[in-house]
C-alpha cells in the first residue's frame, strides 16, 4: 500500500482541483472550466470558496484542517465517480454527513476533498407492515424517527444529537444514546447498506429481512468503520413497534456513590428500563444554573436538590409503564434515594428529559474547553470509576463533570479546563492517560459511542493488541490500497 504518497501530496490534489495537470504543473485554459474534477461531476456539485472549506474542516471537537475541495453528492454513482477520480490522482478523501462528531472523524486531516452526503436526505421506503426503512445516507436521525412514529413504528438509537447528526454518520460510528440499554445501538437496526468501496466500486451487503446469516457479516464489518472503509450510499434499517406509553422516574441521591449504586440494583433486580442515565453534582450544578426561570425550577424538584442524580426510563403498555415505575420507586428509596419524582406519559416525560439534554450544553456555557470523554466499563465498576474521577479531580487540579448512560457503564467523562493555561493542558493530557489506563485495566473501553477519529489515536495502541491492530491495518488495506479514504486517522496512515 502507497499511502506515503498520498500524504506528502495535498498540493498535487489541490492542483487537480483548480485545472493544473499534476504531471506538467501548468495552468490550462482557465482554471475552473478546465478542472478535472468539475468536468467529471459538473460546477454545482463542487465548492472551493473560503466559507465552504471552513465550514468542512471541522466537527464538533477542536481540530480543524480545510480541504481543497467540497463535494456535495447526490448519488452512489456521483461518489463512485469521485473515488475512481482520486484514486486515479491519489487525491485523500474525507466523508462527512452532518459534521457534529465528537472525535475529528470527518475532519480531512491530509486535505483534498471533503466527499459531503449532506444533500442525499431522502427517505426512500418506510414500511410499517415490514418493519424497514430505507433511507439514503444524509437524512437526519431525528426526521426519520419522526417519520416512523407517524406510521407507528420506532427507530431506537437516540444519540443526544439526533436533531443535528445523519444517519450515515451514525452508521459511521455505531452510534449509541440513552434508549440503547434496552435497545441496543446502531448496529441490530442495521439490516443492508449500499457502499461505495474506495476503489469506486458498488456494493450491496446485507439485505431487507430482519434475520440473515448469509455469508460473512459484512454489514457489521462496515458499521463502526469511521469511514474508512467505504461511503455508505443506502442503508436499509430495522423499525420496530413504538411503545405505546413511558414514564420516568427522577431520583436524587446524596453522592454519586448512591446513585451508582442503586444503578446497579435496579438490573439485578429484573427490571430493563429503556434508559437509566446517572449525573454527578458538578454537572448538576451547571445545570441548574442554566436554568433561569422560577417555572423551570419548579418542575425539575428532584434535580435541584440531589447531589447526584437518576433519570430511568420505562416502556410498554400503559397499565404495565404505570404499575413498573411504581415499584422502581419503592426500590430507589430503599436504596437511599431521598427524592423521587414520577412522570407518566410522553409531556411529562420529556419535561425531565429536556434537563438531561441540556447537560452538554450547560457544562459548554461555563466558557471553559470542554475534553468529552466516552468511555465504558462493566457496571459493576461504576461505584469505583465514580471515586476515580473525584480523585483525578483532586491529583491534577481539573474541574471533572461525568454523566451519562449508567446502564450501559458508559460514562461521558469531561475536563473542564482553561485552554489558555499551558499548565492545565498539560495536566489534562496527563489526567487522560491515568483514566484511559484505569478503564482498560477495568475491561473498559476507551469509546464507547463516539469512536476513535483523532481524539483518541494516541490511545489506540492501549486499547487495542499488536495483532488485531494489524488485522485492522490488513482490512484496510486490502479495502483501500492506495489508502485515499479518510487518511491520518487510526489505521492507515
Ligand atoms: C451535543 C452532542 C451530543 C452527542 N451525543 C451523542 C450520543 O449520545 N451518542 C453518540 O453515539 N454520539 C453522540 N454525539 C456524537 C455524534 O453526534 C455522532 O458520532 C454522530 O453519529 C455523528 O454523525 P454525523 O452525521 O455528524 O457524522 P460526521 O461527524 O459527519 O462523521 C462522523 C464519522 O462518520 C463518517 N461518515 C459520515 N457519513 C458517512 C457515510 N455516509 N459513509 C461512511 N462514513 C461516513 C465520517 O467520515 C466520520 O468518520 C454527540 C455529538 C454532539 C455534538
């Protein structure tokens, strides 16, 4: 595999982009009319102004680098032709759907093009009899969520950006959110993709029907893939039943170790909420204070007085939702919750969900950099991953807010700190290696939503054994051998 030519070559790319033939290195005739790459795909799918590059340089973490060139696609046969084009002229290329990830993946580290789905937004096919939808890569989570429950059907992966993010970008990284503890992520709603390898070619893995052991899991090889393995173009997906009814149930607790604690009873105690989340008092304090308004305060009781906090979720029939979550409360105050709030039905419900959404944004309008942080450990390990992070606190003078989904042991850890402070950097950079060691020696896992993208590369060879790591590098290449898709990031180089 040649991917060392790719790197050193950001220059040639932009070369081809603008008209000048890389081997004469002379302009011809005009620069845009006789662009390669425009007479390819026509004027209106290509942007190289200032404002476009910018905007597709960047995701929702702090590393940017513009490309040369955006391409909106509107097809598999339009993105086919884009990577025969840059294969031919080893021109590095970057797939972006709704550019809100949290680790750089979609940011093109080596320049070039930056192949955008954001125009392919259709949804194609929604069966409620059949239970599938067929969906191009652009549309939006939340949307198709919204159209299925139209037609009384669900689709569960909720990450909390499902307003913003695509479904191809979910694919991308086997997204996952608060409902995956009873639904499980991305991955079982994943039934047949359309991809475009990077050599161009198209290819049709997995199918429409809801069980399918034919072959390899070539489905489950492409999701999670971080675009590194192909452009995924179509995607047939899983809808199930929509629950007819939900409560929730909001529980204060004095310190994190209760409620982590009481966590873990709720799942050895037969119950399977949908969701179970867990806050610790630094993120409900930024919390509260970004919630002005005496009305707002009213209705969130249990969050303003507890220390840490639950937020657990049921569904199902009415009756069943109703008596359940009666029973979970009796079980949280024998478990040392001192306050407990009950909502039945959807308004109720989304009344606390909307405090729980608003964590992220919270903890960003204190002004401080935001490190978010996704790791997972086994459940039973969340009193103990609780303790370390008030310790990593206190042994690197970090303010440290974690929340997340309890159920699932997976923690959004964030260090909050003070990016003008050489100081505080470098403690941060340090803080991250001790909880990085820490998980992995738990059976964590460094990422358990977001994915590896550049945030987290220099952690890879920790999470990871030589040999597996090397089995990725071989699928990789043998998938790309001229390494031009998404390059820089955690296999190729
Ligand atoms: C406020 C906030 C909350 C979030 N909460 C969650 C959460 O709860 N759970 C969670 O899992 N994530 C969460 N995220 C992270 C992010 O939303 C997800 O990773 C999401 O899946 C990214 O989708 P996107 O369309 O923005 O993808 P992008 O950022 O555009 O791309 C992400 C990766 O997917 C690849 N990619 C995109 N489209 C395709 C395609 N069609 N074919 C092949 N590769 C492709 C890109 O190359 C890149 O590597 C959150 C982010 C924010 C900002």
């Amino acid at each position: 595999m040649d991917v060392n030519r790719t790197n050193r070559s950001p220059n040639l790319a932009a070369l081809i982009l603008v008209g000048i033939p890389p081997f004469l290195g002379v302009k011809v005739n005009g620069m845009n009319s006789t662009s390669p790459l425009r007479r390819l795909l026509g004027s209106a799918r290509i942007r190289t102004d200032s404002a476009t590059l910018e905007k597709h340089s960047i995701d929702a973490w702090l590393m940017s680098h513009r490309p040369d060139a955006v391409v909106f696609a509107d097809s598999a046969e339009c993105v086919s032709k884009v990577m025969k084009f840059a294969c031919r002229h080893r021109i590095p290329v970057t797939v972006r759907g709704a550019g809100v990830g949290y680790v750089g993946g979609c940011v093109p580290l080596h320049g070039g093009i930056v192949l955008s789905l954001a125009r392919m937004k259709r949804i194609l096919h929604l069966n409620a009899e059949e239970g599938v939808a067929i969906v191009e890569p652009g549309v939006i989570t939340g949307d198709l969520q919204d159209a299925a429950r139209r037609v009384g059907m669900f689709y569960p992966p909720d990450p909390a950006s499902l307003r913003e993010c695509s479904i191809g970008g979910n694919i991308a990284t086997n997204a996952g959110g608060p409902r995956c503890l009873k639904y499980g992520v991305t991955r079982p709603y994943v039934l047949g993709l359309e991809v475009v390898l990077p050599t161009g070619e198209i290819i049709h893995v997995g199918g429409r029907t809801h069980k399918n052991k034919t072959g390899f899991d070539l489905v489950g090889m492409f999701v999670g893939s971080e675009g590194l393995l192909g452009t995924v173009t179509k995607a047939t997906l899983r809808l199930i039943p929509h629950p007819p009814s939900r409560a929730c149930v909001s529980a204060g607790f004095r310190d994190e170790r209760a409620a982590a604690a009481a966590a873990v009873k709720i799942l050895s105690s037969g119950f399977l909420p949908s969701a179970l989340e867990i806050a610790d008092r630094f993120t409900l304090d930024a919390a509260r204070k970004s919630f002005q308004s005496q009305a707002d305060k009213k209705s969130f009781a249990t969050f303003l007085q507890g220390k840490s906090h639950l937020l657990i979720e049921l569904d199902g029939h009415t009756r069943s939702v109703a008596g359940e979550s009666r029973q979970l409360a009796a079980l949280l105050r024998r478990n040392d919750a001192f306050s407990i709030e009950l909502a039945i039905g959807d308004r109720a419900c989304e009344q606390l969900w909307g405090l729980r959404r608003e964590f992220s944004y919270s903890l960003k309008k204190m002004g401080l950099r935001k490190m978010n942080e996704d790791i997972a450990v086994p459940r039973t390990r969340l009193v103990d991953l609780f303790a370390f992070t008030r310790k990593l606190s206190k042994r690197h003078k970090l303010l440290v807010a974690s929340f997340g989904h309890a159920g699932d042991g997976n923690i959004h850890v964030n260090i909050m700190l003070d990016a003008n402070d050489p100081a505080q950097v470098k403690r941060s950079a340090k803080a991250l290696d001790e909880l990085f060691r820490q998980v992995v020696k738990w059976g964590g896992a460094i990422t358990g939503e977001h994915g590896i993208g550049i945030a987290k590369k220099r952690w890879w060879p920790l999470a990871v054994g030589v040999r597996e790591r090397r089995l990725n590098e071989q699928l990789k290449a043998m998938l790309d051998p001229k390494g031009i898709l998404n390059p820089g990031k955690f296999v190729g180089r």
